[in-house]
C-alpha cells in the first residue's frame, strides 16, 4: 500500500506517526519522498531501494532517500512507486510546502505516485483568520484561482476551498481515497476553526459528488493525535 501526503502544515510529523502506529504493530514500513525531507535522526537511513530486498525491519520504519546535506531528496518516481515491493506500507512525502500551514501547488505540484492507494492532504488551522500571504505557500496562485489578493483574509470556508479544489491541494488526488486532516488544533478557539473546515470541507466534497474520504482533526502538542488507521487500510 502506498499513501502520499500533500499540502501544507504537518505532514512530515503525520506521516512518521502513522509510520511508527504501523511498524510497531509488525508491518514493514518505508518512508521517502517524490520531493524532499528533513533527513531524520532516530530512524534508519538507506540509499539505495536494492538495499530493502535482504532488510531486516523491525519495529520502526525505515527511510529512504539520497543524501542532500540537511535534507534528503527523491528517487526517480519509478523507483518510488516500485517500494510496495518490499514493504507492507509505503508513506510518501509528495508535497513541500517550506513550513508553511496551507498551500496552492503550482504547475508540476504535487508529486503523487501513480499507484498511490490512500491521500492525506494536511493543513495548519493557524492558517486561518491570518493573511493568505502570510499563511499560504505560493499564494499568488489564489488570485487566478479564487480572486483573492495578497491583503484578503483566510476563512474556515476559504481553507476548505483551498483543500477540496482539484486546481488547490486536491489537485492529482484523482478521486483516491483521502483523507483531510487539520493539524494544530491545540486550544478552544483553533478546534472551533477546525470544524468549522471540516463543515466546509464536507459540504464541498458532497457536492462535488466525492464521498470517499474523512476529515481527522490533530493536535500532536496535547496528544489529540491522528487515529483513523482503520480507513488508511
């Protein structure tokens, strides 16, 4: 099985957490990227996918990628879609988004494997009631997109916009399976924003005639953390 992440804040936190919920309950997990990655410390590091074919995985993932200084970068995307070879699951980084809460790929973006089995398209809700120029990676896209400037002002129904429109972040997910999750939703008022989205994001899924997808509401800094392992599989 191969899941790709797109969007913006918090995916590289999601996807080691559901690598780590995965491999601690004995399947073989990889992590790698069609972009790039902060090169981790605690997991192991290979190089090379020939190197998978005699590994012994324990109860951890296992990260793939070539060495970029600081970072690691991506295989040729043939090369990435053939890792469910070797593994049970395959967590793909597809997107980057330089840190940022919410972003609109531009042309190229994101990187989704063609045989990618499951999305999660990822956002910060710290997006929201900020300036898109502050909070929105590429966000001079929106204003060809949406008709929004610099100056306007991100709403829960905009983020949702931005989610579900296959020009924004639900772009190259080709009616998959997927899952949205809204991060950071750490006090009152941020999971108040955040299901305000998920409201938006259902009413723009429902009547765009898509069904098959969840919305998971995180907040790794006070262990509401992401759970729906059951619908990834």
């Amino acid at each position: 099985m191969i899941i790709s992440l797109v969007g913006g804040g918090g995916k590289t936190t999601t996807m080691f957490y559901i690598g780590r919920y995965f491999a601690k309950r004995g399947k073989k997990v990889v992590i790698t990227t069609t972009t790039h990655i902060v090169k981790p410390d605690v997991y192991t590091l290979i190089d090379s996918a020939k190197e998978l074919e005699k590994f012994e995985f324990r109860d951890e993932p296992v990260v793939i990628g070539k060495d970029a200084g600081e970072k690691l970068s991506s295989f040729d995307i043939i090369e990435v879609q053939d890792l469910n070879k070797y593994a049970d699951i395959v967590l793909v980084e597809a997107d980057g988004a330089k840190r940022l809460p919410i972003k609109i790929p531009r042309e190229g973006e994101p990187v989704i494997p063609e045989n990618t089995d499951v999305c999660i398209v990822c956002m910060g809700i710290d997006a929201v009631g900020k300036k898109i120029s502050e909070k929105c990676f590429r966000y001079e896209r929106a204003a060809e997109i949406f008709g929004w400037d610099e100056d306007h002002i991100l709403s829960e129904e905009d983020a949702a916009r931005i989610l579900t429109d296959k020009r924004a972040e639900f772009k190259g997910i080709n009616n998959r399976k997927t899952l949205f999750i809204i991060n950071k939703a750490d006090t009152k008022e941020d999971m108040r924003k955040a299901l305000e989205t998920e409201k938006y994001i259902n009413i723009f899924c429902e009547k765009n005639g898509f069904k098959n997808f969840k919305v998971s509401i995180t907040s790794y800094n006070n262990n509401r953390e992401f759970c729906d392992f059951e619908f990834l599989t």
